[in-house]
C-alpha cells in the first residue's frame, strides 16, 4: 500500500498541503488514488507512457479499451478536444459534473495516443468533487497540463471502490498515494455520451438520464 491521507471531513481550506502533496506526486510521475462524484478514481499524468502503461497493469485493463481523462476546465478540454455547438452546450452546462464526453481528439494532440487506445476519440469530465477538481486546477495553476487520467479504482470487471479504505483492500499493486475522503456520496457512475457522430450515442447511464440530456440539447 502507497501513502495514505485521511481527508474525511476536513474542510478544503485546511487541506492544501495535502493537494499540494498530491500534484507533486502526479508531477512526478506516480499514480494516486482519489475520490471523484461518484466513485474512487486512480489515475496520474496523461503526457507520461510509464504511467499510462503502469495503470493498464494495475487495472488488469485491456490495453484496446481507452482511458478517461478528468480536466480543471473546459479551457483544458478545449486543448486536447474538438468541440462543436451541442458538446459545447453540455459542457458548459453539466460541467464540473456527472457527464463525460467522447469526442473527437484534436490533431496533433498533446495527450498521448495510448490513453486513448490509438483512437482518434477522448473521453473528458470535468469532476464536480471539489478534492481532485482541486488537484486539477492547482496542477494548472503551476504551469502544468490541469488534466489527468481518471479510471475507476478497481481491477477491470470488478465493482468499483467506493472509499480510500476500500482501494487498499482491492487493489493490491502498489498505489503511491491514495486520498481518502470517506466513502462516496454517490454509488452511481457518470453518464458517458459519445458525441463523435450527428447523433448523440449513450454508452453508461448514470446520474444523468439520457432523457434530461435530449430534452436539453433539443432546446
């Protein structure tokens, strides 16, 4: 088990060290676990192969099935993302929030193409939870890429962790990191929809029905 940080019930203010240790370890290259809206994430530099390559390894993940990536804002997401009309739209409105997006990746991009599987697509959120939006933005703030992979703590298959304490029960490889906050307010996933055809596509139904989203796209 990596380092363990108890946040549960802390306010934000009084927490900085502790974010500030957690961009450090991101920074340099180490994999942290971290709560998000709904359940724990793991996750780490989206520009560093060994990171990438080492959460597929500790996930079990296939490596044909891309990652996610959470961002500080839509300005970040605009870097590595090709928005148009609509995904704007949902951006602006669901974003810091339970909806992730799959659209098309910008050409070049600075996000490496194994995130992603090799695809020509991204999946990007920008999270609600004040903890790792807190994270991303300060990594923004120092001068770096405010984004990082955000995959769900767990072996691929397997329910996902919903508190610190339960990523060290599950996951047994090493985690350099791991913030815990107690357990999640929301057991439910994010709503991920695919945005990369004229049509809108769900592909995981969670906080945000499809229903709420057509009836606002279609305003």
């Amino acid at each position: 088990m990596g380092f363990l940080i108890k946040l549960a019930g802390k306010e934000l203010k009084d927490i900085e060290i502790y974010l500030k240790i957690a961009v450090e370890n991101i920074i340099e290259g180490k994999v942290i676990a971290f709560p998000t809206d709904s359940v724990y994430g793991i996750g780490g530099d989206p520009q560093n192969i060994e990171v990438i390559n080492r959460i597929y390894d500790i996930k079990f993940r296939d490596r044909s099935k891309g990652l996610l990536l959470l961002l500080s804002d839509y300005e970040e997401a605009n870097k590595i993302a090709e928005f148009n009309d609509t995904t704007r739209k949902l951006a602006n409105h669901y974003w810091p929030g339970q909806l992730t997006l799959i659209l098309k990746r910008r050409k070049p991009c600075i996000i490496l193409p194994e995130v992603s599987a090799f695809q020509d697509t991204i999946g990007i959120r920008v999270p609600e939870n004040q903890i790792i939006l807190s994270i991303l933005k300060l990594l923004k703030s120092e001068g770096y890429f405010g984004g990082i992979i955000g995959t769900s703590a767990n072996y691929s298959g397997e329910p996902p962790s919903i508190s610190g304490k339960e990523v060290t029960k599950k996951i047994l490889s090493p985690i350099d990191l791991i913030i815990d906050s107690g357990k999640s307010k929301s057991k439910l996933p994010t709503t991920i929809v695919d945005c990369t055809s004229k049509k809108i596509k769900f592909l995981r139904l969670g906080e945000i029905s499809n229903e709420e989203i057509l009836e606002f796209v279609s305003k």
